[in-house]
C-alpha cells in the first residue's frame, strides 16, 4: 500500500484525463481496449482493498 501511494500512477492518470477532455490525447481501438484493461485492473484492486478493510464498499 505504502508503495503504491508513492508511485505517480495518480498523477499519471490526471494527466491522461486532463489530455482526454482537451482534446490533445488520440484515441484509437488498442487504446481504447487497453484502458478497459486497466479499469478492469483497478475495479478488482479496489474490491480486493475493500474486503482486505472490511468495508462492505
């Protein structure tokens, strides 16, 4: 967890956000398909956090 908080995937992903709504950031099917990927990824890191905290959200 520690590990995680000092990486700049945060940030990272601001940044690609703040491309997206600009305008600047090119979109096209492999990305589209990996960015899916990646929320998927993230969805089951959180549900795994969720349930290592006890939390029922």
């Amino acid at each position: 967890m520690a590990l995680l908080g000092q990486s700049r995937i945060a940030s990272n992903l601001n940044q690609l956000a703040y491309h997206a709504n600009i305008g600047a950031l090119i979109v096209g099917a492999q990305e589209k398909e990996d960015i899916a990927e990646a929320n998927a990824h993230l969805l089951a890191i959180r549900t795994l956090l969720v349930k290592a905290l006890g939390k029922s959200r």
